[in-house]
C-alpha cells in the first residue's frame, strides 16, 4: 500500500516485488499535486493507470539495462479522497475527462455532516455484522499469494451462474441503449460504457467476500444498485453549472433564515444577529437579500423583509 508514489515506481513495484498493490491516500492531493501528476506527466500517468484498469499486460521497452519490463497478471487499486476544491478541478480537467481515466473510476461526493456528529456511545466492537465482516476481510488478507514462475498473480476463477449471466447482459443492453445522443447516460458516456463491466466487478467483489466462487444473480442486482448510485453521482456532479458564491451563501442563508424561525427581520437585525457569513458587510448582507427576493423567497416593503413560505 503506498500514497504518494511515481508512476515509475508503482510499475516497478509491480514487475519486481508485489503483483498487488494498493495507491490509497486520504489527502489525494499529496498525489494530484506530485510530480508524476504535473503538466508534463499527467497524460503518461492516466493512460498507465487506465491500461492497469483493463487489465492489460505491462509492457515497457527501454534502452538501459535493466529498465525494460514485461509482466501480466498484476493488480492495481487505487482509492483518493480529495478536498471539494480539488475534486472540482479534477472533474473539470479536459484531459482527464478525454482520456476516460474518470470513467474507470467510481465516484461520490457525500453531503456534508459538519454539525451534525454528536457524539453517539456504539460499541462497535460488538456489532455483530461488522465482526463477522471484518473476520472475513481478515481471512483474505492472510490467505496465502499463488504466484506463478515469473510472480504473476493466479487467481482463483469466478464463474457466473446462467441467471446471473442473463441479468448482466440485459442490465447491459439497457445501460448500451442509453449511451446512445438522446439517452439518459449521453453526458457521462465515459463512465457509461464502462458502468457494465465496474457492475461486474463489484458483483465478484461480493461474491468472494460472500465466499462463493459462482456470481450469482443476487449479487448482479445489488452491484447494479452500487453502479446505479455511482452513474447518478457522477452525472450530478459533472452537469450541473459551477457554483455562485452569492447563489451559494443566499441558500445558506435562506436555510439559517429556516431554520433560527426568522420569520420577519431588518437587514440591521440581519447584521447584528445573523449568521457570520453573513455579516462580512452591510453590501454583502444587501446581495444576498436580493437574490433572495429575486427568486421569490423573500418579499419586502422597503424596510423589513418577510421569509416566504412555500
């Protein structure tokens, strides 16, 4: 497992010591930010990482001794967390976008929860689904490693049952079918054609971790949940239009309006005793009052304003 690593490294790292390895960082921008991700790198590295994704073959050819290499059969998982800041700057990446290295990942922006964690006394540890699961995730992780010859991974083969094997296709068909300049899925094409196979794989994903070496059809309808949740992220996040600093602080404002029972206020009251967003200037108070009257959740009579309900 590593964080921070170069390109040429986790290739390296894969060709000579682990076939398995793991890039996970809960501070993404410690590798967005690193030199393997920067202007002159970055295409090389999403194409590398891309071509892991499909499980192709590393295949590189050098001039210096010792520098070419060739293996099959190795695994990647990659896992970022990033900052809202930096996830937009990822998502609005025309590279990035272009290449389909987006497509191949699976993504969420989860709504916030600031202010809302109080403190709850759960024992986890005596959960009993969660010790069963982490008992199972235990029992993979020390299972031994069967490498072949040149260090290839041998993974055990996982089969679909026909039930199975039908309901894949026609989930499919109907994700293929909305792919299409008029469908559903036409602005998130990159992860569209890709939704069926990651559907796949988480499928497999649950069925090792279920023990079973048949996929079953049940596992096919709750990956197509799992994808299904992931498409619609990734279309909320990347259709919908940058965000208006004096849009977003009037909602939150409207929200504060809400929920404080404002029901009837002066800006001189707003300025005094409103929220500190708020309270940058009397100007900014006055823009966003009005682009709260402007979408009607606001009426005035020149002195008070009164909060709508609607």
């Amino acid at each position: 497992i590593t964080t921070d690593p170069t390109i040429e490294a986790v290739i390296k790292g894969l060709c000579r010591d682990l076939p398995s390895m793991g890039l996970f960082c809960d501070e993404g921008g410690q590798f967005l930010g690193s030199s393997t991700m920067s202007r002159d790198n970055r295409l090389k590295a999403v194409t590398t990482l891309s071509s892991l994704w499909d499980g192709s073959p590393i295949d590189r050819a050098r001039s210096m001794a010792g520098e070419s290499l060739r293996a099959y059969d190795r695994r990647l998982s990659l896992h970022l967390m990033l900052q809202p800041y930096l996830a937009m700057q990822l998502l609005s990446d025309p590279l990035l976008q272009g290449q389909g290295i987006l497509g191949r990942c699976l993504m969420t922006w989860p709504t916030s929860l600031a202010g809302q964690r109080s403190y709850q006394a759960v024992d986890l540890s005596k959960d009993v689904a969660l010790k069963r699961y982490h008992h199972r995730l235990s029992a993979l992780f020390y299972q031994p490693w069967s490498l072949s010859a040149d260090g290839a991974l041998q993974l055990l083969k996982l089969s679909l049952s026909p039930l199975a094997r039908r309901r894949w296709i026609d989930l499919h068909d109907a994700i293929e079918a909305q792919l299409g300049e008029f469908g559903e899925l036409a602005s998130v094409r990159p992860s569209g054609s890709k939704a069926a196979d990651n559907l796949l794989r988480v499928a497999g994903i649950l069925a090792v971790v279920e023990e079973s070496s048949v996929v079953e059809v049940d596992h096919i309808q709750r990956a197509s949940a799992l994808v299904g949740y992931y498409l619609t992220e990734i279309q909320r996040l990347t259709e919908q239009e940058p965000v208006c600093r004096v849009k977003e602080e009037a909602d939150r404002l409207l929200r504060w309006l809400q929920v404080k029972d404002w029901k009837r206020f002066s800006i001189r009251e707003l300025n005094r005793n409103g929220p500190r967003f708020a309270r940058k200037s009397s100007r900014h108070a006055a823009k966003l009052l009005v682009e709260l009257i402007d979408h009607q959740w606001l009426i005035t009579d020149g002195h008070t304003f009164e909060v709508r309900h609607v």
